[in-house]
C-alpha cells in the first residue's frame, strides 16, 4: 500500500495535457479560477462556520 503512494503525479501537469483531456470534443477544458468556484468557496466557508458554532 505505502509503495503506491511513492509513485509520480498521475494529473496533467502541461498545458498539452490538459488540453487533450475534454469532456466535449470542442471544448478544451481550463484551468480552474478562482472566480469560477468563488460561491462554491463562499458556501463552503458558511457550513464550516455553521458546523464550528454548532459544536462550541
């Protein structure tokens, strides 16, 4: 199991990797940004802080 984890990083890692990856056959996919996943960031946050008050 722990010889596994030693092994390389199996994500593309170049622009050229990740522009064969699609999940339509016209769309290449981008990197992600941070405006992109910004409300998901945002309601991430309010459950974390919703969860923490409820334990205090």
């Amino acid at each position: 199991m722990m010889v596994n984890l030693k092994q390389g990083i199996l994500l593309p890692t170049t622009v050229e990797e990740i522009a064969v990856i699609r999940k339509y056959p016209q769309k290449i996919v981008n990197l992600p940004t941070y405006s992109e996943n910004k409300v998901g960031i945002i309601v991430y946050i309010l459950v974390l802080l919703y969860m923490v008050s409820m334990l205090v």
